[in-house]
C-alpha cells in the first residue's frame, strides 16, 4: 500500500481528491434531505434533484481548482486551508439555490443552507481522517524514530506540534532543567528532569535527542550536546526563530576569528623591496611546501617572479592542495609550477630535483613540529629534522645553489624537548656547512622565530575547536607564555633576511613580547562573544581547564642562546652570534645518531642529543655516550 501512495503522481493526487469531494458532496445532499424531513422522501428529493447535480458537480471541480483546494497536502492542511473550505462550501450553497431555483425544484432555503454546512464538515473532516490513513499505513511500513525533547518550552511545544504530522518521527517526551515542570504534561508529553536522561533513553527506546532549547548560548548547547553524545545518543540542535526568519545568523558551527586578532600588535607589513631580486627570475625550492609556513613560502615567492617553483613535499594530500592553489595564483604569470612528492632524507631524489632542475635558491621548511608527537616519536623526529636538513643542505651545495635558508625556531634555544633539539642540531649542520663553503660557494643561514598563529596544530585553532565544541580550553600552566608572529609577516621577513644573508647568520625575528597563554585563550572566549567561567563568573559560558605542563613544554622560549641581538638594516631582523660544533663535532654527533637510528637506540639518541646541544634539558635518562 505504501508503494502505492508513493508511486502516485501530484497529478493523480489531485484527481482522487477531487472524486473524494464530488462524493462528500452527493453524501452532503442527501444528508440535507434527510435532515429536513421533504414530504417527496430522501430519494425522492434525490431523484428531482438530479437534473441539477450535473452541474453542481461541475460546480465543484470548477471551484476546487480555483481555490487549489484539492492541491492542498494532507499534513498541510491547517487553518488557512480550513478557511479556503469555508468559502468553497459557501460556493456550493449558491450554486446550489441558484440551480434549484433556475430548475424550478421549490426546495426550501434550510435545504440548502443544511447542505453547505455539512458539506464543510464532511470535507473537514475527510481530511483529517485521511492524514491520519496515511500516516498509519507509513508508521506501519517504515521505521519510526522516537525522539526525546530537550525544552519544554515555546520552542519545544512548537516542534511537537509540529512533529505530530511527520510520519517517520514520534516525540515521546521533554526533559527540561526548570524544577517547576517536572512531572507535569506539555503538549500532551510527560516532562523529566535532565538526570534521567540515561534512564528514559532507554526504557522508552529514544532514538535522538532535539534541543529546543535557543536561547542557551552555542558553547552550552554544544557541552549538553557532547554529554549526550556520551550516552549514545543522536544530537540534533534546532535553530531559533529569530535564525529561521534570518534575523539572527544561522551557523552549524562558531566562527572562527582571525588569527590576527589575537596578535595584540602592530602585524608586520613592510614590502619586500630589494629583497625580491634573490627570487626574481630565479629557480627556487620550497621543502614542506603543503605545511602552513611552506604553502605561505610559496605564495610570496610567487610574487617575486621565479621562474620556476618547486613544491618538495612528503605528504600527498598537502602537495596536492598546495599545487591546485598555486597553479591558480600563477595563471598567465609565466611561472612553471613543479610538485615533487618526496621525503628530504632520500639523497638521491634530492640529488636529482636539484640538479635536474638547476635550483638556485632553497626554502628549507620541511620538519616534524609538534612537539609531544616528537617527544614520543624521537627516532623519527630526528631522522627527518637533522639528516633531512644535512641531506638537502649537503646536495644543495653540490649542485651549486647559491642560497639556502633553513627555517628553524626558538625551541632551538636551550630545548627542554626532542623537537627543538632536533633543530638546534639542524642549526649546528647549516652553521657547519656555511663555515666549509668557499668564496663563490652556496650563502647558508637560518631564520629563527617563534609560535606562528593559526598554522596547523598551533594553539589558536586548537583553542577554537575547543570552542566549538563547547570547550573547556585547555591550558597546561597559567604561567606559560610564548612568542607569537602571523605565518604573512613571519614569511615575509623570512624572505628578506635570506636577501641579506652573507653567509653563516643566524637571524632572529622581532615577535614583540611574549604572549601569556591564558591570556590567549581569554581572547579567543571573549572574541566569540563568550564569557569565561571561573570562580569570579560560575554561571560564564567557557571554562578554561589547567592540565599541567607536557613533557618536554618550558615555561617561557628564548630568542638567542648569547641573549645578544644586533640590528641589521630591517629593524624587525636581528642576528645572533652563537658558537658552533667544529666539522669534526658535527661529523661525530651525526655518526652517533645514524647509530642510534641503525639501532632503535631512543635513550641512546637522546644520550647524543644531551652531548652535543647546549642546554637541552632532557626529562628521561639517556644512555651513555662516548
């Protein structure tokens, strides 16, 4: 039966309305005569008035169309459409006197008025009974979910009146957090307190859970939603009305701001000047070229109008993405556009890019960054970040580039973590080779800067998504504080240190004052049109959780290891005068570790890592090293 009504075309719809209201019709007349007592009798009556039911029916069809009465879908069928009958049964009542008195039948004026009245009724109520066929017949063929309400209020009741008509969901009950509601009935639904929710779940099979609850701000609807969530249920959160009509934004999620916001200075914005010759008509390599800092090498390098592009990348999708964009931005500038998919640790491929390519100009970005997955990854962290530097740095000599800038970062200085070691030792390789090139030779040096907000993994977007979500935001200390640049003015002064460098520099990034972590995660809340919940605001929306520092996390970063910072002309970029490992050091220090690598040796790498980097504060025991 179900096939069948759906199988039905609006067309046909149509038409079986119409022969239901052609016989409530006939049904009304006789229902009139009846009612009225005639002398002639109901068939009687029936019989002289056949003449005119032609017509009348005619009548009914005509006005039907007209009013799109039979257009009208059964589980829309509310008060406009009950008025629209009312004036379609008026209809028929003066089609009726005007057919009887034109056909001379003498029938009586209650006669009439009998039949418009119950002709409204009978269609009235056809309708109702017909929606309720219907959706019987659905109930009875397909799976119907029960739903649990979440707010007993105008929203709530709204949605089951509305609910009511669907054939595919039956609302069960409400719980609501006002005490004055439960065990009490709204809309014909029990209302239960919120701490039942595990229990009512299960003894009345609730399939999902609605929240009508708009008014709460979206951090409270999404922390409600998570709890739930956690009990197996399916969440679904309803839009305010003010949403629906568009007065109020209607969002499935918080926007997030810009990371700019949060810089709490003056962003950076010189151009790059004479800076633009080192890349201009040049062949130029970007390693990490789908990484936040990589992708925004590429963009500003693009500007500068190399020739060539060379996007070195390990992971497939970031390569992927980062080419479909740049290939867009170099349209019609004459720029070739070379994605390579590949690890920097494999020498021959390295070999080969670069000289295949004639690369006069290497971005080296490509590292392993987030610091607890280094800490728990050590091998591979330092696989990738300190031979991968001397591989592409050793071939990039060979091959004859003249310049090549390894970014590198403040966890370098005195690292407390795996990571930053891993780039004060990929510091110590660049520093190595600049001392050995010879005049004419490969210009090496390395950019130092801090935290970069809203690139992957970095603490604004993590802050966001905990927002999101409802939070908490999490903070490891409330003491800890970090340098922070945007990934725009980081690159752009990466960009024009490497145009100063002689060879050998170690440069380091004006960021400003460190930053409070707390303090950020404060902005990120307020930012949102949020409040902080804490021990002042109990009642605020987002709570910000201290969790207690990670392995390998130091309270504050450093810039230099000297603290000495001298001017160059950009006043943004300074250098640093940092001693380094002798050629036969670093060789040595790179032989323990391909050591350590060759035996999955980590207390033995992080042994090397404790005797070669000046002040890395290791947190495990390392093996002894000789």
């Amino acid at each position: 039966m179900l096939d069948w009504i759906k199988s039905l075309s609006k067309a046909q719809k149509r038409a079986i309305m119409l022969a239901a209201d052609c016989i409530l019709l006939v049904v009304a007349l006789l229902f009139a005569f009846a009612a009225l007592g005639l002398d002639v009798g109901v068939s009687g009556a029936l019989l002289g008035y056949l003449p005119v039911l032609p017509y009348m029916l005619a009548s009914a069809v005509g006005v039907s169309f007209w009013l799109g009465i039979s257009s009208i879908r059964l589980n829309a069928y509310e008060t406009a459409a009950v008025g629209l009958t009312a004036v379609f049964a008026m209809f028929m009542t003066t089609a009726s006197i005007t057919f009887s008195n034109v056909a001379g039948l003498g029938l009586p004026l209650g006669t009439h008025l009998v039949f418009g009245a119950a002709f409204f009724g009978l269609v009235v109520v056809s309708r109702a009974v017909l929606l309720q066929v219907v959706l019987a017949i659905y109930r009875r063929s397909a799976p119907r979910s029960r739903v649990l309400i979440y707010g007993a209020g105008t929203t709530g009741t709204q949605l089951v009146s509305a609910l009511r008509s669907h054939e595919n969901i039956e609302p069960v009950a409400f719980v609501d957090d006002n005490q004055a509601l439960h065990g009490l009935n709204v809309a014909r639904l029990p209302v239960y307190t919120p701490l039942r929710i595990a229990e009512i779940a299960k003894e009345k099979q609730i399939d999902r859970v609605l929240l009508a609850v708009p008014s709460l701000s979206p951090p409270k609807q999404a922390q409600i939603a998570r709890r739930l969530e956690g009990l197996g249920l399916e969440v679904q959160t309803l839009p305010s009305f003010a949403q629906l009509v568009g007065e109020e934004a209607l969002v499935d999620k918080l926007k997030p701001v810009s990371a700019q916001k949060f810089l709490n200075r003056d962003e950076v914005d010189h151009a790059l000047g004479d800076a633009r010759d080192c890349y201009a008509g040049k062949v130029v390599l970007v390693s990490g070229a789908g990484g936040s800092i990589g992708s925004e090498l590429c963009r500003q390098v693009l500007e500068c109008g190399p020739t060539k592009l060379i996007l070195y990348e390990l992971s497939e999708l970031a390569l992927y993405n980062s080419d479909m964009e740049l290939r867009q931005l170099a349209e019609g500038a004459g720029i070739e556009i070379i994605p390579v998919l590949g690890s920097v640790t494999d020498t021959r491929q390295v070999r080969k890019v670069l000289t295949n390519h004639s690369v006069q100009v290497v971005l080296h970005a490509a590292a392993y960054k987030h610091v607890p997955l280094v800490e728990a990854n050590p091998l591979a962290g330092l696989v990738n970040n300190v031979f991968g530097t001397q591989t592409l740095a050793e071939q990039s000599a060979k091959a004859g580039v003249e310049r090549f800038i390894l970014i590198s970062s403040d966890k370098a200085v005195r690292p407390a973590n795996v990571m930053g070691a891993s780039k004060r030792l990929a510091e110590l390789v660049v520093q190595d080779l600049a001392r050995r090139a010879g005049p004419g030779g490969t210009v090496f040096s390395m950019v130092r800067f801090g935290n970069v907000l809203g690139s992957s993994g970095s603490v604004v977007p993590l802050f966001q998504d905990q927002l999101s979500r409802g939070g908490p935001l999490t903070v490891t200390d409330r003491s800890v504080s970090r340098y922070f640049m945007t990934v725009q003015e980081a690159v752009r002064l990466v960009l024009q240190a490497s145009g100063m460098a002689q060879g050998g520099e170690v440069f380091v990034l004006d960021m400003g004052k460190p930053v409070p972590i707390i303090s950020l995660a404060r902005q990120v809340i307020e930012s949102a049109g949020y409040t902080v919940r804490d021990e002042d605001l109990p009642e605020g929306d987002i709570e910000i959780l201290i969790t207690g520092l990670r392995p390998g996390e130091k309270m504050t970063e450093e810039l230099s290891l000297t603290g000495e910072l001298i001017g160059t002309r950009h006043p943004k970029i300074f250098s640093t005068r940092e001693e380094g490992l002798s050629e036969i050091e670093i060789a040595s220090a790179l032989r323990r570790l391909r050591e350590a690598f060759v035996a999955c040796d980590e207390d033995m790498a992080r042994g090397v890592v404790k005797r070669w980097v000046e002040g890395f504060q290791s947190q495990f025991k390392p093996a002894e090293v000789s």
